[in-house]
C-alpha cells in the first residue's frame, strides 16, 4: 500500500524538531518560520508539553464523552481566563474543519435559518459544509455544493450591506486575518460593522480563529483587536501545538440540547493534556507580547526590503509580496539556506512561526532572506 497522492511533498522527511528548528534525516538542520502551517505555537517538542502528555499517557490516554473527563473542565476554566471569554461555553472537538462544522450547525439550530455569508479568499476546512463556505471551487466536490452559501468581497462594507438587505443569513462566517487567502487583515471598520449588521438582522458572527486564534495576532484572537466580541470562536492549529485538539467557545445566548453536538475523540484526556500544556507555556513565556513584539520588529524590518512588497499581518502571521523575478524565492531559502516558509497564491510569501521566536532567530531568518534574494 502507498500513500494517497494528495499533497504536494517537498523531497525532505523531517525527522526531529526541537524549538524553533527542525532536522531532516541527514541531520541538516531548517529555521522553521512556518510552523506546520501556523501548528507549533511553543515550539517543537517544548519539554513541559511533553512531559504533560508523557504524564496523562500513564494514566488514562482515552475514555468517551459519556463521562465526566475533569481535564475537560480544567481546560475550560483555564482557556476562559486566557481567552477573556469568561462567561462563553466550550465544545471540545479534533480540527479546525470540525469546528467550524459545529459552529455553522450550531448558527443554524439557533436561529433556524439556512443561508450563510463567507468572503473571498476565505478557508474554512474541507469537510462538508467548511468547504463549501470556502472559496476555492477547485476543492468543492458535487456533494458539497450548495445555494446555501453567499460569498461577498472581504473587506467591502458596502457589498456586506448589500448581502444584508438581499439574504436572511443564519450565520456570517470570517478569518480575523485570511491566511491561506494570503496573509488579509479584516478592518477594523469593517468588523464593527459586520458586527451591527449580525445585531441587527439578529445573525450568528462565527469567529474563525483556526488559525489566527491562540495569540498568533499578538491577541488571543484577531478579532478582538478590532474591539469587537463574536458569538462563536472556532479554535485548532496552535491550540495543542501539533496534537489534535480543537473547540469551539459559544456565547451563553446559546441553550445547548443533549445529542444537537458530539465527537467521538474530541476533549479526549491526551489532547486535553496537550492543550493545557500550550496555555500554560504561553502564560509563563508571555508569549502573546513576544508574538506582537517580534512580529512587529520582523515587519518593521520586511517593509525596508526594496525586492518585496505589501508587508502586512499581525503579530507572526506576516505576509509579504514578492515580484516574478523573485519566484523561486521559497525554493532558495528552503533548499540553499535552510529556512521553512509558506506560500500563497499570487507571490505571497507567509510567515508563521512559533510564538516563542526569539529577535535573534529574527534576525537569522532576515540574513537569509537578504542573502536568497535576487538583487
């Protein structure tokens, strides 16, 4: 049996990671400024998360959701906390597709309404209807498709009135920052008025922090920074720091029914473990003002790069544009200079690290980029 071809490999089999850097099976060592795709928020193999994991392992590594899991509790009272969402429920499940699945239902059952509002560019998961409220058709199969799903310019507040007046929407469904749509940032303007507009219609704001979530932002969650407070955050990537763990935090407006949400291996003792492990790293690091911190200063600096442009993002999820010329940018710093980084479509490059990067690992990253760039 092989391996079904789906995912496009670079020819490196990683091996180890520890930190900010990873090795492949030469012992070469990478700078990762890519995180498994925004995954490592404290690091590779941080050694109080695998020592929580090692721990639970002994103890109890699973039992069902037909009883009480006290670690479920702990994780919540912690995450509301950290979260500021202290009045806000948590429904634990296994990624960032599931929970925007749950939290789209959920929109749904509350107000009884079918149709939902997403943006451009956006990326919501690759399941049923996360997919659909995706804007990429190339991954929509048949059985996907759906009238249910309006699509409108992000940032465009004059086309979002305009759905407003045209649909009755059960749910509006946003990234704080798009990442797999190239590093966009939601205005804040914007996002007051979605805001008013869900109040007003009495239409479910669905926070998709997948990925901008957990203090990437320099903010537990990107939307916040726009002052305003979501009825439901759908949560994964850095929440276990490469374990499977996600939720989805639900504002006390909802009344929860026996049987309307479930999951079999979600808030499972092991992730549970892991996902404590990464609030409580985070807390002591003070990993979020590192986050804001370093990310500024890695901007800061991008912007004074003549070879690349549009440096935008929050915190380390940065993007930046680079021209044709520079194409096969990636490939240099990957294969020349030892440096993990994502892409976007349209010469984006992508910058998600581990929130613990130090200024001097920075700075490393900035010597290589100057270096793989053509002058």
């Amino acid at each position: 049996m092989k391996l079904f071809d789906v995912y496009p490999l670079q020819p490196l089999k990683i091996v180890r990671g520890e930190g900010s850097r990873v090795w492949d099976a030469n012992g070469r060592e990478y700078l990762d400024m890519y995180g498994g795709h925004a995954v490592i928020s404290i690091g590779h193999s941080h050694p109080h998360w695998v020592t929580r994991i090692e721990n639970q392992l002994r103890q109890l590594a699973f039992y069902s959701n037909s009883v009480y899991l006290p670690l479920q509790e702990e994780l919540a009272e912690r995450l509301a906390v950290q979260s500021g969402k202290t009045d806000y429920d948590l429904f634990l499940c296994n990624s960032g597709a599931e929970a925007n699945e749950n939290a789209l239902k959920l929109a749904s059952f509350h107000t009884g309404r079918k149709k939902v509002l997403a943006f451009h560019k956006s990326f919501h998961g690759r399941t049923s209807l996360a997919v659909a409220a995706t804007d990429n058709p190339a991954i929509v199969a048949p059985v996907n498709q759906t009238d249910n799903i309006v699509f409108a310019p992000f940032n465009d507040i004059e086309a979002l009135e305009q759905a407003f007046q045209q649909h009755e929407f059960a749910a509006v469904i946003i990234e704080g920052i798009q990442g797999v749509g190239g590093i966009r940032v939601a205005e804040d303007a914007f996002l007051k008025r979605l805001r008013a507009l869900c109040d007003a219609h009495k239409t479910v704001l669905i926070a998709d922090s997948v990925q901008c979530g957990y203090g990437r932002s320099g903010s537990f969650f990107a939307h916040d920074l726009a002052g305003i407070g979501a009825d439901l955050y759908t949560m994964a990537k850095g929440m276990g720091n490469g374990f499977p763990v996600a939720g989805v935090l639900i504002a006390p407006h909802f009344q929860a029914k026996h049987g309307m949400l479930g999951t079999t291996f979600g808030g499972n003792p092991l992730a549970c473990a892991a996902a404590l492990a990464v609030l409580e790293v985070m807390e002591q690091d003070k990993l979020i003002e590192n986050a804001e911190k370093t990310g500024q200063y890695l901007m800061d600096t991008l912007r004074g790069i003549p070879q690349i442009s549009n440096v935008r993002g929050k915190g380390l999820m940065i993007g930046f544009d680079v021209p044709a010329e520079q194409g096969e940018l990636r490939k240099r710093l990957l294969f020349e200079q030892g440096v993990f980084t994502g892409e976007a479509k349209g010469g984006v490059v992508r910058l998600l690290p581990s929130l613990a990067l130090s200024k001097a690992d920075a700075d490393i990253f900035l010597e290589k980029l100057d270096t793989s760039l053509l002058k």
